[in-house]
C-alpha cells in the first residue's frame, strides 16, 4: 500500500509516483478499470465500497471527537490514525476536535 498527504501547493505539483503511466492526482478511469481488472470489482461495485467507507467516516467521526475530548491522551492518537484534528477556541481556550475536510460538530 503507498498513502500520500495533502500539503500546501500540491495542486501545483504531480504526485512522485506515476499510476498506469500517469503522473496525476485525477487518474480518471485508470484507478476504476485498474481495480475491475485487477480484483474483478465491477464499477457499480466500487461506488458501494466508497459510499460505506463515506458512511463509516461519518459514524465514527463524532466517536472519535468524543474520545478525544473524553481522554486527553487519545487526542494524538485520534488526530494521527483517524483523521480528525483538534484546534483551540482562542476566545474559551477550549479544544474543539474536527475532521479533516468536514464542519466541526
């Protein structure tokens, strides 16, 4: 498996590694027909996998959020594994746990 992170400016920047002979961050229908052949996940099928991956993310979220806000030794677990990050209200010194890409809860 190779993951890679968002960082400032990559939309400016191909990613190092080429998939199928492109070096892209939108492999289009490259990734789509890669994963039917490879594994002989249909399309129709790959759009459930992601809308249940979608819906876990979504469920588990607050979970998190609220672990973190319940066990201040969790809070780097949360933030590094899960996806969720936390920022300080500068106004109450409070942390308010979010996930990444979402509107805090």
């Amino acid at each position: 498996m190779i993951t890679t992170t968002a960082y400032p400016g990559y939309t400016k920047n191909p990613p190092a590694i080429s998939f199928m002979g492109r070096k892209t961050w939108d492999p289009g229908r490259s990734l789509q027909t890669f994963v039917t052949v490879t594994f002989g996940v249909t399309a129709r099928e790959q759009i459930e996998i992601v809308e249940q991956i979608g819906t876990a993310m979504s469920e588990v979220g607050p979970l998190v959020r609220e672990a973190m806000a319940a066990h201040v030794d969790f809070t780097e677990i949360g933030s590094t594994c899960c996806g969720v990050g936390t920022k300080v209200s500068q106004a109450s010194g409070t942390s308010e746990a979010t996930v990444r890409g979402s509107v805090p809860a």
